[in-house]
C-alpha cells in the first residue's frame, strides 16, 4: 500500500499542507480566526490560477471547489462566523463523492476513467482490454468506485460536525488528518478487497497486467 500512498501523497501534499500552514502562521503572527481562514482559502486560489496558466484548464470539480470557497468566504464576512469557511472543506469531498457515485450510472465508473487518463498508450490499451475481457476486473472498479464515493460523503459530514462543534483553531489540521486516514483506508479496500475478488476468480493484477493465479 505504501507504493500506492506515496505518489498520491506527493501529489495532494501541498493541497494538505500549504492551506494549514498558512493558517496557523496567520495565527502566530496575530490575525483572528477568520482573517486567518481566509488567508488559507487562497492558496487553492493561487494554485487553480497556476494550472490554469500552465495547463490552460481547470477541472470541474477545482472550480465547484473554488465556487464554495468564494461563497463561504462571502457569507463568513457578512455574519462574523469563521465556522462558515471550516465548512467549505466538506464541499469538495462531498463534490467528489457525489461523483464517484453518479459515475455508477455510466459506462464506465471514475476509478476506471481516472486510472485510464493517466497511462501511456500501451499501458492505457491494456488497461481498456482488461475491461472488456474480465467481468471481475469490472466488478471490482464497480465496487472500488461505490466505496470511495460512500467515504468521500462520509468524509464529508465528518468535516461539517468538526466544523460546527470543535474549536476552530483545531479544525484545518483535523481535517487534514481526516483526509489521511480515509485515503488510506480506500486504498486498503482496493488493494485488499480488490485482490480478493480477483482472486476468487483465479485472477491477479499486477501493475495494469492481469494474468492467471
């Protein structure tokens, strides 16, 4: 697992750390609790603007995201309350779960389109190929998809209870550590469950290579 949780780790660590770093030294340094939320709230700002610059694009969930920092931060100055911007942190996951599970519907889940956009072609053919020539390879990305969606709604009520009865100061990085612990514990269940079910089929993947057992 930790050859799963390293590259994602790498990729979503300045997302983690830079917003609860910039909080808590706005805090040191003197500003109020909702200054200081508003400050952290910048920095996917900034980062969305960087990939729009360099990429040329940003993605729909980026700018849901952005749409409920902007509102959070508008309804947070008119009524004083800083718990209104703690809860903008749920907005994103609950984004992402509501996907994943709408993607249920579809052809093909998330996990299946997600993992594919990242490939080279040979690596992305195989990928296609494993899905069109075993039903457990299929039933697996079903399921993995259902249960990273149900997390991510999880995830994101955990976020509104912290966020309306826990200290403020303590928020940002619970729920960092929050995001932690339920990314590894999706990619437990795929790496586990997903290899049983495989394996109940006398299967085993490796990399995007399936192959007999």
């Amino acid at each position: 697992m930790k050859d799963d949780l390293r590259p994602l780790l790498r990729r979503i660590g300045p997302d983690l750390l830079g917003p609860v770093a910039v909080y808590y030294l706005a805090r040191i340094a003197g500003l109020a609790p909702t200054a200081s939320l508003l400050l952290a709230a910048a920095v996917p700002v900034i980062r969305a603007a960087r990939s729009y610059v360099t990429d040329r694009r940003v993605g729909g969930v980026t700018l849901f995201v952005l749409g409920a920092v902007a509102l959070s931060a508008v309804m947070s100055l008119v009524t004083g309350d800083p718990r209104l911007l703690l809860v903008r942190a749920a907005w994103g996951t609950a984004a992402l779960g509501i996907l994943l599970l709408a993607t249920l519907f579809a052809r093909r889940p998330l996990l299946y389109s997600a993992a594919a956009a990242i490939f080279d072609d040979q690596r992305g053919a195989e990928w296609a190929a494993n899905w069109e020539r075993y039903p457990a390879f299929r039933r697996v990305l079903w399921s993995c998809t259902a249960f990273w969606g149900a997390m991510f709604l999880l995830d994101a009520a955990g976020r509104v209870v912290m966020a309306l009865t826990l200290p403020v100061d303590v928020v940002p990085l619970l729920d960092d550590v929050l995001l932690v612990v339920v990314v590894v514990l999706l990619l437990a269940f795929q790496r586990i469950v997903g290899r049983r079910m495989l394996r109940n089929a006398g299967l085993r993947l490796s990399g995007t290579t399936i192959s007999a057992v």
